[in-house]
C-alpha cells in the first residue's frame, strides 16, 4: 500500500499521502490499473463520480466476470474510519469485486446503525483535512503553518484541497499504467572487492614483484 501510495503523487495528490482521501485515491489507481493490464478497464468502470453510497460491482451478462478481491488487513487497525477501508472504497469503485459493508466507513452511527453517504464522501474528497487547514489558520496560524508546511509549499489552500482530488480521480481513470522510470546515467558504482585485471595488467604486476624480489636479493648479497 505505501508503494501505491508515493504513486498516486504522479496525479497530482502532492502532499497528504498518509489521510483518508489518498488511501481512497490509492485504491482507486491500484484497481484501474489492474484493470487495465487484464483488458476489463471499459467493461468495469465502477462507481465513476464517488458519492460515499455503498457501491457493488455486478458481473456483466455478456463478458467475463468483474475481477473480485478481498481485503487482508494484516496488523492494520480496522476502527471506524480507518484509512485501510479509504483504500476498499477505491478499489471498489475502481471496479473490482470486494466484499465490504459500509460499518466501518466514515459516517457510520455505531448506536443508530445508520449510515450517512455525505460525511463519507466528504472525506473522500478530503473535506474533512480542509475544515481542519481552515480552523487550524483562523486559530492558530503557527500550528497551521508546521502542520501544514507542505501545503503551504506547493500552494494548496484548503479551498483547492477537494479539487486537487476531483482532479486526481480524474487522471487515474484516463491513464492508469504505469509509467517506466527514468534512468539514472550518472550512478557510481561503489566496488567493495578489487577490480578484475586484465591479462596484461596480470602480467606486468608479476614483473613488478619479480623485479622487486630480485632488487632485495642484490641488496642482501652487498
């Protein structure tokens, strides 16, 4: 997941790799990218405007079945709210088959078990980082200005945090492969072992140790 995750810094989610909004993003770039290597991108697009709203991917009747997943979440935390289920909600809406519920989604009441789609996709968007920008630089402009040093840097108000999003969805889905990575030419190779020699150089070293053998020789007969 945090591989995908540094990947989706290609379509333009810049800073705030590790909150709700970018696990979504990442699961949605993993999804449509496999999609895409198995030819099933335009059979199954998924859920393509993000609503918050359950969404299921139904097999076709006349093409091959949606591709179906399912969630390990290892030692993840798996609380209400947790960004591994950001990274579900993509994928599914990236069209692939995974089993969920929507209990552990954002906007979820645990007491009136009821579930409410806008708080969900509010943090899909990343709403919920903008309220917190938009607070933290009406109250406290210092703790704004060091929690959010990098969206200061590259200019994000908290304004243009859900369009940053909207814009990332975006590209994901019109160009989801996987982009060769350019090649470094000027590497140095570090060598922990000496260098082979060639036959000659072989050669002129054993001259080097004869003649030197021989000069001691010569110097302990004087």
């Amino acid at each position: 997941k945090q591989w995908y995750q540094r990947r989706v810094r290609g379509y333009g989610v810049k800073v705030g790799l590790t909150n709700y909004a970018s696990a979504y993003c990442t699961g949605l770039l993993l999804a449509r990218r496999l999609l895409k290597k198995f030819n099933l991108d335009e059979t199954y697009q998924g859920q393509v405007e993000p609503d918050g709203e359950e969404f299921y991917v139904e097999d076709v009747d006349d093409g091959p079945g949606a591709f179906r997943a399912y969630l390990d979440v290892g030692l993840a935390r798996t609380t209400t709210g947790a960004r591994v289920f950001g990274a579900l909600k993509g994928v599914a809406d990236g069209g692939i088959d995974i089993p969920h519920s929507n209990r552990r989604f954002p906007g979820y009441d645990a007491e009136s078990k009821q579930f409410n789609a806008q708080v969900h996709r509010d943090h899909i968007m990343g709403k919920h980082v903008a309220d917190y920008m938009a607070y933290l630089q009406e109250n406290d402009d210092d703790a704004f200005k060091r929690q959010f040093s990098a969206f200061v840097k590259h200019n994000i108000t908290s304004a243009k945090v859900e369009e940053m999003y909207k814009k990332a969805h975006a590209a994901i889905r019109a160009d989801p492969e996987a982009k060769p990575a350019a090649k470094k030419t000027d590497i140095v190779k570090k060598r922990w072992n000496r260098q082979k020699l060639s036959t000659a150089q072989k050669n002129a070293r054993v001259a080097q140790k004869k003649a030197a053998y021989l000069r001691g020789l010569a110097m302990e007969e004087d």
